[in-house]
C-alpha cells in the first residue's frame, strides 16, 4: 500500500487522471509502497502523455484474482 502522503500536487494529477480516463482510477491501495510521489506523479504523467490508463502495466499488476492487494 503507498506509504506517502497526498500532496496537493498529487491529488491534482489524480483528479486529472479521474477526469481524462472516467472508467479508471489511481487505486492508492494497489500502489506499491516503495513507490514515491514524485514516481507516481511520473506515471501518471505518462499515462496523459500516452493518453491511456498504463497504470497496470506499469506497476506490474495482475488481475486476474491471483494477488491481494
């Protein structure tokens, strides 16, 4: 689970990422907690500059049932 806190700059990204991509989201909880702000800033903005959701691939997540997060 992503152990930083929210910063402004952050819950800003996220509120763009909600609104460029309404059927996804930033799930906080499934964000490694290594992860650092700066680093998830520099994903989400790949994910605008892409303009799509690479946040799964990203971080690498499976969905398929087989992990908890």
């Amino acid at each position: 689970m992503f152990g930083e806190k929210v910063t402004p700059e952050l819950w800003e990204a996220m509120q763009e990422f909600d609104r460029r991509f309404p059927d996804s989201c930033v799930p906080l909880e499934m964000i490694p907690s290594s992860e650092t702000v700066e680093g998830l800033l520099m994903n989400i903005q790949k994910c605008f500059d892409a303009n799509k959701d690479l946040l799964p691939e990203l971080y690498n997540w499976k969905l398929d049932g087989t992990v908890w997060y």
